[in-house]
C-alpha cells in the first residue's frame, strides 16, 4: 500500500533550515513544497538544492498557498511566538522547530497556548538524543547498571541560550524525565547579551526533581574544559552518577562509564548532524502515522524549558525558584537589569577566545 507523502513548508533556510530541509526531501514519506527565507540569495541556493519547492519571503503566505502537514521553522531564537502563529493558522499538522524552546517564559506560555489549543504535534530539535554515544549513556543509565541514580549533570563551554537547552535535555532523558521541583542558580559577565542567542556569559545551577535526583547545570566561560575533545563547541558533557556507577558523554569525544557490575567501558561517537537528522525526521513520519510520541516532543522540552527560564529568574533575583511556572516573565529584562559589569571569570584559557578575551 503507498504511504501517504507528508508536504512539509521549511522556513528560515540558513544552517539549520537546510539540514532539516535536505532531509525531508531525503525521506520517501515527506516532500518539500515550499521553502521560506526574508534573504532572497538564499532561498535561491536552497531551491536548486531542493527540487524547486515554491519559494517566499513571507512565511504566512506561502503557508495559505501550499497547505503544509509540517510546518518546520529554524529562525534564530527571537522568532518564536510569530511562526507558531502562522503555523497554526496553516492547518500543519506539526511544527517542527529549533531549540532554546523560547527566549522567555512569557513567550513560552503563548506558545503553549496556541499548540494546546490548535491540538498540533510539536517537536523540538533535541536531535543530540540519536548519536550513538548519548544513545549508549542512556541505555546503561536505563539498565540498572548505575544503581540508584541520585544525580545527573550537564556542562558546556558554549553559553546558555546556544547550549542550555541541550544539556537539560539530555540530562532529564539520563534521569527517566522526572519532574522539576525547584531550581537555584547563579551568573556572571554581559558580554553575550549582545549575542544572537543572548545570554549571560556563565551560568551555573542546580535543580532538585522528584525522587530526590540532584541536576547541576553549568554553561559559558566558567565551566569546564573538556580536555579530551578537540573541538571547542563539542566541549560539553553530559551524564548520570548513581550509587553504583557513573556513565557519561562528550558531544565530540565518545562515551565512557565505571560501574561495579562492568567495570570501566568506553567508546567513540561524536555529534553529527548526517547521522542525527534522518532518524529524527522519520520519527515525525511514525508520530503523525499515529504509532510512537516523538521522542523530542514538545511536551518534554517545554518541561526542560521550565528548568532554564527558572535558572534564569533564579539567577537575577535570587533564591529558589518553584517549578512549574506559575506565571510567564521576561527572563531577558530581568538578567539586563541584574547581571554587573564584572568581567566572567574563565575555567580555562581555551575559553577566552569565544569570549573576547584572547
Ligand atoms: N539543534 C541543533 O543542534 C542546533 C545547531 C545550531 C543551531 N540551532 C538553532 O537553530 C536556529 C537557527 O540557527 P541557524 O544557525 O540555522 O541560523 P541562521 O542564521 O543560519 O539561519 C536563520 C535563517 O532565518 C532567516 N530568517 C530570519 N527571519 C526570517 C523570517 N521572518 N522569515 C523567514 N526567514 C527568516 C534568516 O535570513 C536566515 O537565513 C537557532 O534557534 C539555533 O539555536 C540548533
């Protein structure tokens, strides 16, 4: 029997948009029909590379003339609560887009909102969960291995608004996606505010979720070098210890685990967007057939969301911060109006380079 083709419209056709369209068009169970980008050079580039979808710069427009099933957006991260908009309004059937979730817990709320009520499929793209070594730290945290897991952790060199959203991710998956309790946190250094994906230059924090599981999440200059990965975006880390074990992955430098029932056990994998994408992609095609949730959906991230607006909040104002979020909020003001002017203090010097320093 032919499966039904999925029409999938992708907008904002930079890094992102084009690995997420090349692999649609890649995928028997989907077909690129329209592709978006305010850069006209662009769209024209991607459109040759793609079997000339119908092309736009407004990205609602296009949406009421091809009638998308997916509706994918990859905008930098100040573009969020407009293209769900649209993507509702089109009739999708899902939306696929880029992590951080949102820039705020205000815009996040919104979000959630017009999703809930459209009752559209969303995904997040979490798409680390599908390389093999963050695939082989889950399996042995699953197994028992680890004995009771009390802690999980993530850590990156790259700052909060790049990388943050990862590190939660994969670190409640670690844990068996428990809840969120409460959150306390600290940061430090302005410099990255001015980023595209604004942020403070450090942040570091814990999170407390249910079943008495610890979450320490640092990002920015004053985490940890990993000395062992060449690459300096590959530099994060993520894992869980229990109290029989630890297992752990480096984004570019394999996996490697201690426990009392395996003794020490390593292995390669690095991040790859070729690798990564076509599985994530397919899941779309099963979770819109109907049989498996998507395993980055939105659903999940947005509870990893929670965590970092509350690490932010907690950041600029001090004390615990109570999950869920009751109320929406501008985390962006909030750290504008906190974080001094002292410069960040680096954990290492390969850090100071990214962070205008070397
Ligand atoms: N999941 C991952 O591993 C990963 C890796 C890198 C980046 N990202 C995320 O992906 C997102 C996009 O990052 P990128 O590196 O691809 O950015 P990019 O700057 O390369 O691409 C963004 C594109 O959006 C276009 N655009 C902007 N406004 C638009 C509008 N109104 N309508 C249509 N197009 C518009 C821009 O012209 C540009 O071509 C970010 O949220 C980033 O955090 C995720």
């Amino acid at each position: 029997m032919k499966q039904q083709k999925y029409r999938v419209l992708v907008v904002g056709m930079g890094k992102r948009g084009m690995h997420h369209a090349a692999t649609f068009q890649a995928n028997p169970r989907f077909e690129v029909v329209g592709i978006c980008d305010i850069d006209s050079a662009r769209l024209e580039t991607a459109k040759a590379k793609l079997g000339n979808p119908q092309t736009g710069a407004d990205a609602a427009a296009l949406a009421a003339a091809v009638h998308p099933d997916v509706f994918c957006f990859c905008t930098l991260p100040h573009l969020r609560v407009p293209m769900i908009e649209v993507a509702v309004n089109s009739g999708a059937k899902l939306v696929a887009f880029e992590k951080p979730v949102a820039l705020t817990s205000n815009e996040a709320f919104k979000m959630k909102a017009l999703l809930d009520s459209a009752s559209v499929k969303a995904v997040v793209s979490h798409q680390h969960r599908y390389g093999a070594h963050y695939r082989k730290v889950k399996e042995i945290a699953a197994s028992g291995a680890l004995g009771r897991i009390h802690t999980v952790y993530g850590t990156s060199t790259g700052w909060m608004t790049h990388m943050l959203s990862h590190l939660i991710d994969y670190a409640r998956w670690y844990a068996g996606e428990p809840e969120a309790q409460w959150v306390m946190a600290q940061a430090a250094g302005r410099a990255k505010l001015a980023d595209n994906h604004p942020s403070p230059d450090y942040l570091a924090g814990v999170v407390q979720f249910a079943g008495g599981i610890r979450g320490w999440f640092e990002a920015g200059a004053g985490a940890p070098d990993q000395p062992e990965v060449a690459k300096w975006w590959g530099k994060n880390c993520v894992g869980a210890q229990g109290t029989e074990g630890f297992a752990e992955v480096l984004t570019n430098g394999g996996w490697r685990a201690v426990s009392r029932r395996d003794g020490y056990q390593s292995g390669e994998g690095t991040m790859s967007y070729d690798a990564d994408m076509p599985p994530y992609i397919q899941d779309m095609a099963d979770w819109l057939d109907g049989k498996a949730t998507h395993p980055c959906c939105f659903a999940s991230a947005y509870k990893g969301f929670e965590i970092m607006a509350a690490l932010q909040r907690s950041a600029a104002q001090g004390g615990q911060v109570a999950l869920p979020l009751a109320t929406g909020a501008d985390e962006q003001a909030l750290l504008k109006a906190a974080l001094s002017d002292r410069t960040v203090l680096v954990s290492d010097p390969v850090n100071k380079k990214e962070y205008g320093m070397a």
